[in-house]
C-alpha cells in the first residue's frame, strides 16, 4: 500500500486507471470505514482511500483542533484489507489558496445543516475537490451520514460527475450504537446510555403506520430528553427528498441528531409507512 | 463533423480521449468564437464546441429568450475549422431535475455583476457541468468576457480540475468594437458610435502612469456618457485579483460595460502601469 501527501504524485499513480473506487474518509478508522473500503474493494480497483480533516466542514466552536488524528493505526487498517493507496494531504495541500468558490448544495440548512452552518457547504466542497483529484469511478458513502449521503448523491448527478455512488451500511456495536470516530469522546456512563438512541430510533420507525409523524417525533424526543439527552431533532423525512413526506410517499428515514454532555452523535432507520 | 445532443451519446463519443480540447459557447457564432476554435485544434484533439444558451445566467430582465439561436449557420462555420464534435443540448438535458446544487464563485457581485445578480453562479455553474460530462485536457475562453475567463480560471484551480484553461485574444472590427453576438442588436447609428467603447478604454490605459485610477475612471465614464452611453462601470483592476490595485501593483486591466439604447456591450484592455 502507498501512502501519498500530493495531489501531483497522486494524480501520477492513478494516470489511466478507469475503475477506481474511492472511499473519503477524515481518519481516526473504526470498522464502519473498514466495511466502506471493503465494498470499495467489491466495487473497482484500485481503492483510494482519502485522510483528511476538512477544516471548512467544522464550525468555529466544533472539534476540528482536537478531532482524532491516528494516520498510522489507519494506514495498518486499511492495508490489512487491500486498500491501495491512502491520500492523507495537508491542510496547504488541498487550499494552497483560501477557497474562494464553494458548492452550495440544498438542504444545507436542514436536519443537521440547522445545527452545523456551512457544514454541507465545507463538505460538498472538499468532496467535489478530492472527486476531481481521485476521479475515482466509484465512489462510497456511509449511511450513518445519511444527510451527507444524500447531498453528496446528488452532487454527483447535478454536476453531471461520471462518478458511481455506492452506499455502506451502517455498522453497528453489538448493543446497536452506530460505530462513529465520535464515540471515544463518550465517557462510560455516557457509552452505557447511548445505544438509547438507536432504540427510539426503531420504536419511532414501527410506528410510522399507525400515527402522525408530528407525534412520533414528539414522543422520541421526549423519550431521550428524560435519559439526559439533548435533542437537536428526530425528524420522519422522505427518502426521495430528505424533505418532510407529501401525501402517499412511502418510503421514508427517521433521522435524530442529539448530545449526550459535550459529545452530538447521530444516527437513522430507513423505513416503510404502512399508511393507508 | 458529429452533431451530438445527449450526454449519454457525448460520453461515448469521448469514452478513452484524454487530449480533448473544449469551446464552450451559446452559439450564434462569429469570428471570435472560430479564433477560440482554431486554437482549441493547436492545443488537442478531439475539438469539441458546445453551443447552449444556459438560462441560469440569464437574469429575469434579460434576453434569454431572444437570445439569438442559429444552430445550422454554427455548425457549418465549426466544420470550416475542423470542429470534431459539436454538443448542443436541450435545457431538459442539461438541466433533468431543478439544478439546486449551484457553484458560489467569488467576486460574483463586482464589476458586471454587481448589474447581473446571479449571472456568474450560473456560468460557473453550467461549466463545471459541461466539464464534467466532456472531460477535457484543454477549454478555450475569449478575454473579451475577461471577469468570466477570471472566475473560470479560479474554478478549474480552486476545485483541481484537471484541465488547462486557455485565453483567446479578443477579436476586433476594423474601427475597434470587440466582436460580440449582442453587436446584432446594434442600430446603424449605434453601430457607428460602438467602436468609442474601445477607443476609451485604450485612452484610458495610456493614462495609467500619469493619474490616479479614480480619475481615469471618471474621465472615461465621463467622455461616454457625453456620447449617449449608460455606463455600468469602467474599473482599473489588478489582473492577478480582479480588484483594486493594491500599492505597487502594475499589470492592471481597465474594464468597462455601458449601454447605447438597450444593448449592453463590455470590453477591455490589459495594460502595464509605470508608477513609481
């Protein structure tokens, strides 16, 4: 496996390749990027994986400084399952210049855009960046973030990228916490409730038939609220358009964003409303 | 020469090029356009032209829909020049689903658009597309349209396009007036006041030396408005920012747009400053 730092040396490495699966990731590894590089590894060749802590993506009061940094207990990762080439550039690397265009996707303001202003819009850019770096032909995404997901599925097709999305499923511990780089900050009293928020998350998804969505989401909430947690919202969306459900649509994703002390975790359950 | 409308048919036109050369125009060609042609076949080959009146850089005032459409009379004068493809798209191609992923460049509100809100999201916007879907080594881009060459510039270095942008010098009449599609709108007597546009500018960057840039300004707006003109702007502007001239900056460029009746005509020249 190569580790590469510059976009020159990277770009000589992938000069004609045509099947490369790419996996963006910001590092600190947990078996959920695993499983994405295996996928990648299902989907072309060579797979590229990307390390980079996207400083446009955190706002001014998030974790970026102290976001995990561990590039060699990554690198034996992802080499353990046949990754080719991990990028890992410099901040200077990426912007040599302060980045003066940025995509500005839809829904940047929604679901966790509300909580994060100019997250999508940081991701969205250092994405398109490292898309057109990699050129990757395939190109894979966890659901966990299944805003980011969305957004970055239809940043492929709105800018006409000849670029395949393929989506990972979301890992999970055994008491069913979704894997996140952002569970380490929990302490363990924390860790010990957190699996709740997958739970309400299942409870809220079994009822999509049989109530208004207002109150399933009301009651969820409520339900975190009195195990501590702080909510910044449980919201029954459309799968087609991460917007509120119109009339008959069907095919929907319960999302929750929530805090638990300093650490905001988040997670989904797609699912089928039986409604009638 | 291959008339092509679909991208799915573009793709496979161009599937294994990777020296393609790339004209993006809205058509309704004239010499000007067939100079960025011709050069475009020194830079490589294949020689792809585009011809698309993009509505999203149209403001709601302006002349989109009667924005002049001459497809046959394009297409045999890109043929003349050994044109290899020419991709003419419907709105509906371009534009399959409402585009809520839009391009922010930089200085979008200066100089033409501070009159044009929008105009330079949506080129940035609908060449980040066109890039996408022919994937050029080269694209060719008139000077005469010098702030939307600037942010196009930006675009392919700001978001590591692999593609070397290519500046076609401005093509003239012989009394000076910079061709243009919207020159076509001119009356006979508009038509014969046209030309001071450029020999304003030319005055004005004779002077660059001698006073300062606030006077030049005036001075030519001055000299226009006395012969009938609106001005909209005539700005000396660093060509390494498009802004201001900063202490001893001295490659400059005076830019100016101004309108006789209701044809809005741009120009501009690059010139050196001797301050000292």
């Amino acid at each position: 496996m190569r580790l590469i730092h510059s976009v020159a040396e990277l770009r000589a490495a992938l000069r004609g390749e045509t099947e490369t699966a790419f996996v963006p990731t910001m590092g600190n590894l947990h078996a959920g990027h695993i499983a994405l590089a295996e996928q990648a590894k299902q989907a072309g060749r060579p797979v590229v994986a990307s390390i980079f802590v996207n400083p446009l993506q955190f706002g001014a009061s998030e974790d970026f400084e102290h976001y995990p940094r561990t590039l060699d207990a990554d690198c034996a990762q992802l080499a353990a399952v046949g990754t080719d080439i991990v990028f890992a550039p410099s901040a200077a690397e990426m912007y040599p210049e302060p980045q003066t265009f940025q995509v500005l996707p839809p829904l940047a303001g929604e679901l966790c855009g509300a909580q994060r202003p100019g997250h999508f819009q940081g991701v969205a850019t250092v994405v398109l960046k490292l898309f057109n770096i990699v050129q990757p032909r395939y190109a894979v995404f966890g659901k966990k973030d299944y805003q980011q997901l969305f957004i970055l599925k239809g940043l492929a097709r709105q800018f006409n990228l000849p670029i395949q999305i393929v989506e990972g499923e979301t890992v999970r511990a055994e008491d069913g916490l979704a894997l996140s780089s952002r569970n380490a900050y929990l302490s363990p009293a924390e860790r010990a409730e957190a699996p709740r928020l997958h739970a309400v998350l299942r409870a809220a998804a079994a009822q999509l038939g049989s109530t208004d969505f207002a109150q399933i989401e009301a009651q969820a909430t409520a339900t975190l609220q009195v195990h501590g947690w702080a909510v910044d919202y449980v919201a029954v969306r459309s799968r087609a358009t991460l917007l509120p459900p119109q009339g008959e649509e069907t095919n929907l994703v319960v999302l929750a964003a929530a805090r638990l002390g300093a650490t905001r975790l988040i997670d989904n359950i797609e699912a089928v409303s039986n409604r009638v």
